[in-house]
C-alpha cells in the first residue's frame, strides 16, 4: 500500500492548483536547502508536477498530481 500524501505535499500540490504558476515563483516560494524539507524536489521525482517549456515555463500538476491532492482532500481528518 502506497504511503499517504504528506500535508506539505499536498499544501504545495493546492499552491500550484490554486493558479498558474511560474517556476521562477515556485523556486522563490518552495526552494529548501534543507533535506528534510524537499517538497518541490520529491513533488518532481514522483511526477507529481511538471515544467512547461514554454515562454513562461509553468509548473503544472500531473494527472498523477490532481489524483494524489483530490484523494488527500477526500481523506477522513486524524
């Protein structure tokens, strides 16, 4: 059984659904030099998001993405 979304991951997956973002603003936003806290790093190595390469290079959710932040707003409060 796959491990539920963190709360970080799914408050960053929400920030980038919310509406279009940039990467430079992602980067500004998200960027962690600690490696306890790699929310916009583990968010691409799962393919959770992705970069557009045009002009404006917009981070998007991935199908993958919409499903784990519409399952972990669905999930019953701890």
């Amino acid at each position: 059984m796959a491990e539920p979304a963190s709360l970080i991951m799914l408050q960053f997956l929400a920030w980038v659904a919310d509406r279009p973002r940039t990467y430079g603003e992602t980067m500004e936003a998200w960027r962690s030099t600690c490696p306890r806290l790699s929310v916009w790093e583990d968010a691409i190595i799962d393919g959770l998001v992705r970069i557009d390469n045009g002009a404006g290079r917009a981070v998007v959710l991935t199908a993958r993405g919409r499903k784990i932040l519409r399952n972990g707003a669905e999930a019953p409060a701890v």
